[in-house]
C-alpha cells in the first residue's frame, strides 16, 4: 500500500521580500566565489564508523586473533562476539535511523530558540537581540502572512470553482493553470519562501511522473508554485476538503477515498490511466510516504515506480540557517507547525529538477526506485538510506532481520567446514 | 544539562569517574534522553526502538549487558531493572579507546576490564564459569537466524571450541577428568598476547560544541 500525500493549505504574499531574497542571493555568491558548497551534506553523528562489510570486518578479527594454528575453532568463535558486541553498542550510541525523524541539529545557531539545544544565557547582546527577532516574527511577520495566507486560499477557491463552470476547452485549461500558479505563488510569498530553481529545462511533461523527497507539506507549494501537477491524495474533510473539491473541479486532480487508499490495485489502475492520457498533467508523488527531516532520503515505495511511466525526479533541499522546515507530525499538528513556518525567519530552499528517468529492460520496480533515490540524494546533498520512512512509526520487518542473520550464520558454517574439511 | 553550577559539577564528577569528556558526556546525555523517552532511567524496553540493534543476533545478551549487576559494579550477580545515566556512562566507558597516553599497567587494566565485560556476557549465571551450556546458548543465538542450521551444528561448533578450550587451558587431560569451565584466567589466557581488545571500542569524532551565532 502506498501511503499518498496531498496538496495541502494555499497561502499568497504580494510583500516585498526583496530583503531576505537579497541576503541569499549575496550568500550564494559568496559561496560560489570561495567555492564552498553551500549546503554540505550532513556530517554522520558522533561516532566514526567503519564503512566495511560484516564479512571483511569479521576476517580481519579473525586474521588478528589467530597468529597460531588456523584451526582454533575457540577463538573464532569468540573473537565474532567482538564484532557483534561493538556494533550493537554502536547502534545504541547513534543510529542512522531514528535521528531522521527529529530535527537536524546545527552547527551555528539561528537566532531561533527552537533549534538551540544547549540555549542558554550567554551575553546582554545576545539575549537583546533574540527578543529584537521575537518581536519582529510575531508582531510584524505574522499578521502579514496570516493575512496573505488568507487571501491566497480564498482565491485558489473561488478561482477554480469559477473555472469550472466554464466549458471544457483550451481557454478553460489556459485560466486554470493561471489561477493555480497565481494562487501558489501567493502562498509562497506568504511563507516567505525563497526558491532558487536549478535546470528548469527538466521540468516534467505531460505524461510523466513527479518524484521528490518529503520534508513537510511546504514541498507541494514550492513544486506547484513553478509548474502545473496533477495532485495525488487522499480526500480530507473541513478546509482540506474544501479546498480538493474546488480544485480538481478545474482540472483533473487524483483524489482516492480513505478506503480506496487501501487497495493497491485499484490505486495503481488510477494513476496509470491518468498517465496514459497525455493531455493530462503530471503526476506529484511523494514516494517515501512520510516526512523526513532533510538530511537523508528514505526507501521510496514501489508502488509509483511500476506504472511505468516517465520518471521526472526532483530534489528539494531546505537551508536550515533561516528556519526548520521539518514536520515532525508526531510532536506538532498541522496548524502548530503553519504557525511555526510563519513565524521563522524565512524558509530558504533550493531545487533541482534531474534529468528523466525510465525504467531499464532488466530492472524492476524496486531497483529502479533506488535507482532514482540515489540520483535525489546525491543531488542534494542528503544521504540515501535504505530503511524505510515508515520506521518512525512502526518496527523492523522480521523478514529484513531474518536476512542478516542468515548472511552471517552461513559465513560461520562455511568456515567451521572449511576447517573440518582441511 | 544547563548552565546552573551544580549541573556543571555533575558533569566534571562523571568525567572523573568514566573517562570521558564533557562534549561527549553532553552528546551521550541527548542519546540516553532520546532512548529513556525524557525519563530518567532506562529500562530494557527502550532499546527496542533502534532498527539497526534489532539485525544483531546477540542482542538481547547486548541489552542484558546494560542493566547486569557485575557490568555495573553493584553487585555480584543479578539484573537491574532499570538504569540512569551514570549507569548508562558505566557500560559505555568499557567501549572507550585505550589510550595511548597511558602507561603499561593502564593498559592492561583496561583490557582486562573489557575483556571481563565480554565474558560477563558468555557467563550468564554469573557463577565464574562459562560452563558447556553457556557456550553452547551463545553459538546459538549468534546462529538463530538461520533456518538451515540445525541444533546440532550449532551444538557441535561449541563442543569443538570448548575442547580446544579445554586444550589451552588445562594442557593434557586424564580421561575421567571433566571440565568444569572456562573462568576468567582461562578466558584472559587464550587472549593473551593478541590485541583484541582494540577491536572493543567505538570511536567518538570530535564535536565541536555548538557554536552561538557569529
């Protein structure tokens, strides 16, 4: 079953926010010029680990251990206690997973009490001029977004249900993709959400699907303010339902029922036949099927990847300096965590749009899901792992553990063979 | 852990008595409040979050070891319920890396200490002895994981290792003699004169502190 993400709240700014904008852009430039990367991937926790596999590590001890007779059955045993022994204490001390569904930690802070751990009293100047920030994002920000935001969803809704009482035809297309762009960008402005675009000449077609990785519900707005998707998701109810039924009235959006969601079948059947239509537009999907924090990629679930469409993959990457843009859905609800982007400094991200990408004769779904998942990593920046997102709510598949345990109980078989053998 | 006085002295006395660092000592506070929940204490539970702790095959003789009476130097045997985070420095401190500024006798303390945690984890009744059965219980659950293998290999890799134990340990046998099992001189003279112990510790990277903005 693959879990679908929805095109969510619609915000709008005209403000001028040429201020944060132009920090950027001379941010960027300084960069460039002292050829730093800008957002450097994420540095790997508080251990050093080896990047071995099971099979060497464990040769290595036991070429270590054994400076006698080779057949010393007891130490073979007892130096592979070693390898396990540390690797479980390493897991305990950091593991790559459940660090993925907390906010990143930074280096330098912010100006943002909410991403300093060890916040505390430093200095007169300091403390002056958090509170200086306080009182402009709540009392100067806020209200300004607030309102933008406001005006931005009323408009996306009156705007499409008036354009769907129009006839179906090129005009009705032309001032629904108008009004939808319209819409969004506004609701960009009301985030304050400073996008930098790399190769627009990937953008997807018609036809195609859109894959990008997951950090919050921002994402679909700073996809969709640059180009025209079809959304994918499931029908909610009060403001969210509103907002579905008046779009897809314009144009043709996918919205499953909660009980549809269920059936994959049904759900993949969906999605081909809207893919099959080349008049109709592409496809934005999430793949990972949950929000992950930005600094790594999560396995992609198959399910969009078997379809067999055109592949247009996406990677979203977000600068922590200016605000977290994590949802942390178990910690906050929708509305706290609008609040909380409203009120950070800016939301600065930048996205690229890859090359196509289609499935290979010899590759299947899941091969090509990684396929994919490598290349959004690699491009943004952000480490590509191969544990699945839905870890954060629920625990390791037996199926997965069974695996490892056979690869080394087989290594241990094979050698105490070998030694019988010789 | 703030910025109030007594927090700092704490901290500073933990250092003393594990070994490691105040950066390090704060990191491992955030991880054992990221396991406990924001609890105090730690119980065996806790450990069941970690994906990658689930793929060890020892890992319940892993998390056994954390809450164990002879690892926490409490007592001669039994288990704890639940640990704090002193406890918690306790049983990280034997994955510390020897250092190598210490002199010779440091050293082989150390190495001693790590290696009586790991036959801790052999000696599950805590009697002194790894005895036959303890063997046996380890090699298999290092090999549960795999259906093919039938008790009986797993049965026959142990005997075969506590003959040779029996071999080093003891030198010649008379033929009614029994072997009671290995008991922690065995256990330290099989490894002697083998670094192994350099492959008991975690390596911590330098953290810089968090730095206030610039």
């Amino acid at each position: 079953m693959q879990p679908l993400s929805t095109a969510c709240e619609v915000q709008g700014a005209w403000s001028d926010s040429a201020g944060p904008q132009w920090a950027t852009l001379r941010m960027e430039r300084g960069a460039k010029e002292k050829n730093h990367q800008l957002y450097k991937p994420y540095t790997n926790g508080i251990i050093a680990k080896d990047p071995t596999s099971l099979e060497e590590e464990i040769k290595e001890i036991r070429r270590s251990g054994s400076s006698k007779a080779l057949d010393n059955t007891l130490e073979f045993e007892l130096s592979d206690i070693f390898y396990f022994c540390r690797k479980g204490v390493e897991t305990i001390m950091d593991d790559e997973v459940t660090k993925r569904f907390s906010a990143e930690e930074l280096e330098s802070w912010n100006l943002l009490s909410r991403t300093n751990y060890n916040f505390q009293y430093i200095s007169l100047r300091l403390t002056v001029l958090w509170g200086l920030g306080v009182l402009i994002r709540y009392c100067f920000l806020l209200p300004l977004r607030i309102a933008l935001a406001f005006t931005g969803i009323s408009l996306l809704v009156v705007g499409t249900t008036v354009v769907g009482y129009l006839p179906n035809g090129r005009f009705k297309e032309f001032l629904s993709k108008h009004v939808h762009l319209m819409c969004y960008r506004i609701c960009v402005r009301a985030l304050t959400a400073i996008i930098t675009y790399h190769d627009r000449k990937n953008r997807p077609r018609n036809g195609g699907i859109c894959v990008a990785n997951h950090t919050s519900p921002i994402d679909v707005i700073i996809l969709a303010s640059d180009g025209y998707y079809a959304m994918v998701g499931q029908v909610h109810g009060g403001l969210m339902g509103v907002i579905q039924r008046a779009m897809v009235k314009a144009c043709p959006h996918v919205w499953f029922e909660r009980s549809e969601v269920k059936d994959r079948h049904l759900v993949a059947k969906r999605l081909t036949e809207h893919v099959q239509d080349k008049s109709k537009l592409p496809i934005l999907i999430f793949p990972e099927g949950t929000c992950i924090n930005n600094t790594s990629v999560m396995m992609f679930k198959k399910g969009s990847f078997e379809i067999g469409a055109t592949v247009y993959p996406v990677a979203i990457k977000y600068d922590p300096q200016f605000g977290d843009a994590f949802w942390n859905s178990s910690k906050y609800g929708m509305v706290t965590y609008l609040l909380r982007m409203m009120t950070s400094w800016a939301i600065v991200c930048s996205v690229w749009y890859l090359p196509p990408m289609t499935r290979e004769a010899e590759e299947d779904a899941v091969q090509f899901a990684n396929r994919v998942k490598s290349a959004i990593a690699r491009q943004g920046g952000l480490v590509d792992l191969l544990w699945d997102g839905g870890l954060k709510r629920e625990k390791v598949k037996d199926t997965f553990k069974e695996e490892q345990q056979k690869l080394y109980s087989k290594m241990i078989v094979g050698n105490h063979e070998d030694r019988s053998r010789s | 852990m703030g910025a109030t006085h007594s927090a700092s002295e704490e901290v500073r006395e933990l250092e003393g008595k594990t070994g490691f660092s105040s950066d390090q000592i704060e990191q491992l506070h955030r991880r054992f409040k990221h396991l406990s929940g924001d609890q105090p204490t730690i119980r065996k539970e806790n450990f069941n979050n970690i994906p990658d702790l689930e793929l060890n095959p020892i890992r319940s003789k892993i998390v056994r070891a954390f809450f164990d009476n002879r690892n926490l130097r409490k007592g001669p045997s039994g288990l704890a319920d639940e640990i704090n985070f002193e406890d918690f420095l306790t049983i990280m401190s034997y994955f510390r890396p020897i250092d190598t500024t210490m002199d010779e006798e440091q050293v082989q303390l150390c190495r001693k200490e790590k290696l009586r945690f790991l036959f801790h984890m052999y000696d599950s009744d805590s009697d002194g002895r790894i005895t036959l059965e303890e063997y046996r219980n380890v090699v298999e659950e290092l090999l549960s994981g795999n259906p093919h293998i039938e008790k009986e290999s797993a049965r026959s890799i142990a005997d075969g290792a506590m003959m040779e134990a029996a071999s080093v340990c003891v030198g010649r046998m008379e033929p009614d003699q029994v072997y009671e099992g290995i008991t922690f001189d065995d256990f330290l003279k099989i490894w002697q004169g083998i670094d192994i112990e350099t492959k008991m510790h975690v390596r911590f990277l330098n953290m810089e502190t968090i730095a206030l903005c610039h």
